[in-house]
C-alpha cells in the first residue's frame, strides 16, 4: 500500500509538469451533457441538497461562475480562472508569510503548520503564475494585501482568517472547476482544491469549528457530506476586505 | 498505454456497469481511442477511469465503490475498535454519516443516468481495529487514496454536472484527509498538489480489503 501511493507520486509530478510545459498541447473541451444527462442526475443535485449552486457550479449557462469567466476563447477564459486562482493563493502565501513574521504564533506546533501552509500556497502561486503565462498570459500582479487589521487582532482573528481564506480557496476552486476547459488546467486545479480543503479542515478544527463551521462562513463550508463551489464574484466580494489595491 | 489486464486477478470479480473490471477498461481504452485516434489513447488513458459515453457511469461507479469501502470501514471501525477517543468517535461518526450520504448520491445518480449502481463489496480490515492507532492510521491511507481517485479521474468527466457532483464529494473526501491526519498529529497535506491515482493504481491499492 505505502509503495502504491509513493508510486502515484510520479503521474502526479508529471501531470504538473506538463501542465507548466505543455499545457496547450492537449487540449479537450469539457463536453457539456445532453439533456437526458442532466435530467437523470438531477437526482444527485437533489440529493447535494443544493438546487442550485452545487449543480450550477459545473453547469455552462446561467450561472454567476459560468458567466464571470465566459469567454469565446477556451484558453482565454482558463487564463482568467488561472489568474483567479492566482489571485487568491498569492493573497493566502502573503497571509501566512506576514503571520509568521508578526510572531504571533508562539507555540512551535502551530507555528510548523503555518510555515507548511504557507509553503504550499507558495508552491501553488509559482504553478499558477508559470500556467499563466505559458498560456500566452500575462499572469495577475501580486495584490497588496491588507492584513493590518487582523493581525492586530491577535492570534484567535488570525486563526480564524487563516480559516475563512481556506474555506473560500476551496470553494472557489470547486466554483471554477466546471468552466476549465483545458484537461491538464482542470487536473492541476483538483490537486490544488483537495489541498486547500485539507486546509481548511484542519483550521476550522484548530479554532473550534466544527467540521460544518458551526454556521459560521455561510457559503464556502460544506453542507454535510457535500461541498459548495462558489462563483468569483462571491469569492471576491469576500475577499475583498484584505486586498488595499 | 496501461496493461489494460487486472493488476490483481481477484478483483476482475468487481464490476464496473454491468462488466468485469477487465472488460471495462479495455472497453473504455477502445473508446478513448475511437473518439481521440489511437495514439491519443495513452494520455487519455493514464489518470483516468474512462472515455466513453458510459465513461461517466463507470465513473461514478467506480466512485461508488470507494464510498462503500469507506463506509463500511468507519461503521465497522465504531463497532470493533476498543477505546476510541471521544474526539475520534465524534470524528469517525461524521465521517460515516458522509460516507454514506456519498453513497445514498452515487446510487441515485447511477440509476438516474439509467446505470446499474455495483453492489457493495465484501470487505475485510484485517487488524485494523484492534487500536485507535491502526484504525487511524489506515483511515489516513484511505482518505487520501479516495482524494486521489476523484483527482485521477476528474479530468475524463464528461458531463459538467457528474464533475460538478465529484468536486463536491472530493472536497468532502480532503477535509476527512485533512483531520484525520490532524488527529494523527501530521500536517494536513503531505503536499502541496494532491496526487491522482489511475483505476488500476487505486484498486491495487484497496486490493488488500476488498474480498469479493
């Protein structure tokens, strides 16, 4: 078993690096399903509990993602949920780098998993910005960040943060996940979004949440056994208090 | 391409929409082939489950069976495992609730997409529950091939709505990941991309607790 997932490191690394070196040359549109598909599987939607967003999330028209990232061009409505992508894991690395260097985190514990967090955000910011400008780019500008207040606020509003970004990371992946055209792009946007739900698990437990935020984070936590994707607009309504530009 | 013959000869007795594991894949490396040209089928193939218009099926299907094992696994683990935590229990008890409600959706989907859903496999633990440790440490290895699996097989999803429908069940599937290797006192992702696993990467992986 352990030599089995060890193994599955290797489709992993390369379906990255072909992502960063390759990432046009297979190219294959989602196919949309017909409607006796979508139909039958209304039953899953239903039973999602979500008639509309965890249904919609994957669905081409009418819908808030569908429509923040249509574009005539397949490539250039991915640069633009890579760009999305971009934005927000470069939002979570300077979180967590301006985190670790306020010092708040005393306890060395904590203070490990903040710089492993951070970390990975890193690793998927350098992905992003490479995916985005071999897709012709440009790739986003680094947002000025605003964490002033937060980081005042002492440890438990950090925490907390550290936790509202990571739900919304997630669910932004999985908001955007259907309106990826390019297979590769889609591959490395589900090994990014199970990422941050680990995250954010992990730090909705750290502050006391329960595994369903306790109500908290309306939105971008699961509903039960089934997760929520949000659009962008939501993501970066939400986000919005911490980026200054 | 993929030896497209059973890694583990046992498992050929699972079946994926009405067909032997075996026949299945070639069946969907055939497809991928007829709708790609034959030299696009190793890509395709590898990382994926299948192609095919019944890709998606097969898929959930597949998918299917992983909610299975896990489920099976934490009801059986709050039956046999002597002393479990009051964390852990609460932990492992939310966890099969959403295993199962995994399930409940995978079946209805398969039927509604007019499929026929697997039946559940028979399973075997081995001494998994003889410890919170070993139940835990075996829970993490599961979480993490089930992320895997979705992950693999994302990317051949045809319908947007089955994709939509496995993203939300994966996202599920990481969080479990996440704090089941919390409690172990591990970092929540080992890195910082997900792995995906092929078909026949995650059977020889649950190869060991599946016994029919």
């Amino acid at each position: 078993m352990a030599e089995q997932i060890e193994r599955s490191e290797e489709p992993q690394r390369s379906a990255v690096a072909e992502l960063r070196d390759d990432a046009a040359s297979r190219k294959r549109f989602l196919k949309m399903a017909g409607a006796g598909a979508a139909g039958g599987l209304a039953v899953l939607f239903a039973a999602c509990g979500g008639d509309d967003r965890s249904g919609s999330t994957a669905s081409e028209t009418s819908t808030p993602a569908a429509t923040a990232t249509e574009t005539p061009a397949g490539m250039s409505g991915d640069l633009e949920i890579v760009n999305y992508a971009l934005t927000l894991e470069y939002l979570e690395a300077d979180f967590y780098a301006q985190v670790i260097d306020s010092g708040l985190v005393k306890d060395k514990k904590l203070a490990d998993l903040a710089k492993a967090l951070g970390q990975q955000e890193q690793e998927h910011v350098d992905a992003l910005k490479a995916t985005a400008e071999k897709l012709g780019g440009p790739a986003a500008e680094k947002p000025r960040t605003k964490f002033e207040d937060v980081l005042s606020g002492g440890l438990e509003t950090v925490l907390n943060t550290a936790a509202t970004v990571e739900n919304l990371g997630a669910a932004a992946y999985l908001g955007a996940a259907g309106g990826i055209e390019d297979k590769d792009i889609l591959a490395a946007a589900l090994a990014i979004h199970s990422v941050e739900a680990r995250h954010a698990a992990a730090l909705n437990e750290l502050v006391g949440r329960s595994f369903k935020g306790d109500g908290k984070l309306e939105g971008s936590l699961p509903d039960g056994a089934f997760a929520k994707g949000m659009s962008m607009d939501e993501v970066l309504e939400q986000v919005k208090p911490f980026i200054a530009s | 391409m993929r030896d497209p013959q059973p890694a583990a000869p046992e498992l050929a007795a699972i079946e994926i929409h009405g067909m032997s594991r075996s026949a299945f894949l070639v069946r969907s490396a055939l497809a991928a082939g007829a709708v790609y040209g034959a030299g696009a089928v190793s890509p395709y193939v590898r990382g994926s489950l299948a192609q095919s218009g019944g890709g998606d099926v097969g898929i959930l299907n597949f998918a299917l069976t992983l909610e299975y094992l896990e489920a099976a696994f934490y009801a059986q683990a709050l039956k046999d495992t002597p002393g479990l935590s009051g964390d852990i229990k609460k932990l492992a008890t939310e966890i099969r609730d959403n295993e199962d409600e995994h399930v409940d959706a995978l079946t209805a989907a398969i039927k509604g997409a007019g499929g026929k859903p697997v039946k559940a496999p028979g399973v075997d633990f081995g001494d998994a529950f003889a410890s919170e440790k070993s139940f835990l440490k075996l829970a993490q290895t599961l979480e993490d091939t089930g992320v895997s699996a979705y992950n693999g097989a994302g990317p051949s999803i045809e319908s947007a709505e089955v994709l939509g429908a496995a993203g939300s069940i994966v996202q599920i599937e990481a969080r479990h990941a996440g704090l089941i290797r919390l409690a172990r006192g591990e970092t929540p992702a080992p890195d910082a991309f997900d792995k995906s696993l092929t078909t026949d990467e995650v059977l020889e992986a649950v190869k060991p607790f599946v016994t029919s």
